[in-house]
C-alpha cells in the first residue's frame, strides 16, 4: 500500500491545504480521499477540489494509532 498526499482546495472559502490517504493506487486514492476531506472540512463533495498529487510514501508495514485510539 501507498500514501498519498494530495493538495485539495474548499471552493466556497479558496482555503488550501493538504491530505494523505493510503490506497492501492493514486486514482483510487484521488477517488476516496474527496468524501474524507468533506467530512472533515464540513462541507459538501462538491466543494472540494482535489489538486496535485504532492508525493508518495511507502505504507507497507506501517502502524498508525492515534492518541486516543490507543489508550
């Protein structure tokens, strides 16, 4: 598996930033990590723009946790 960090865009506000999301392939990636952006931005789909896709990384055998998930 790969992550992939993509630049996105929120139309309504012009706000810019970036996520990661770890899937099989970039075009998976791209077509699943719209509908998490927009959860967490609390916006519709269709607000978010998903630009460049800024680098990959290996997440082959990678653990991640968060701080609350582990207590």
């Amino acid at each position: 598996m790969t992550r992939y960090l993509f630049e996105y865009k929120i139309v309504s506000t012009g706000y810019v930033s970036e996520f990661s999301h770890v899937a099989e392939s970039e075009e998976k990636a791209k077509e699943e990590i719209r509908a998490r952006i927009a959860d967490i931005e609390f916006v519709e789909e269709s607000d978010v723009v998903v630009g460049k896709l800024i680098k990959t990384l290996d997440a082959t055998n990678r653990y991640y946790e968060c701080e609350g998930c582990s207590a």
